[in-house]
C-alpha cells in the first residue's frame, strides 16, 4: 500500500469532486460553485492511497477582524 499526501494539481479537479459529494449531500450545482470560485491545486492538499485521493483539506484564505483592523489569516 503507498499513501502520499501533496499539493493537489488540475487533473485531480474531478476526482476531488466526487470525493466531496461522496461525503456531503450538496447538490451538484453547489459543488461546481466552490469548485468554480475556490478550488485552487495550490490551496488543497490530497491524501492518496494506492494512487486514488481518499482524503482532502482545503486551505482557504481568509481574514480576522480585530478592534484595529483586519489580518490576514
């Protein structure tokens, strides 16, 4: 058994696709909307297994609101 974990790349768009509606029950519709606006390879890391992504994380960016501003976060 080879497992790796690495940065996603294009090719991986459809397979990460149905990972995620294999696990949420999102319409389609909503899937290809994140996957439109916020899939990037470089912001998601895949897990494979024996060649196949078994598991994934997105790293969004996003933004903290303190009382003197906003950070990157």
């Amino acid at each position: 058994m080879t497992k790796e974990i690495r940065f996603a790349d294009w090719s991986m768009r459809e397979e990460t696709k149905s990972l995620w509606q294999s696990c949420f029950a999102e319409r389609r519709e909503a899937v290809d909307l994140f996957f439109a606006y916020h899939f990037h390879p470089t912001d998601t890391l895949v897990l494979k297994v024996n060649e196949r992504i078994v598991a994934m994380v997105h790293i969004l960016p996003g933004e903290i609101l303190t009382e003197t501003g906003r950070l990157q976060a």
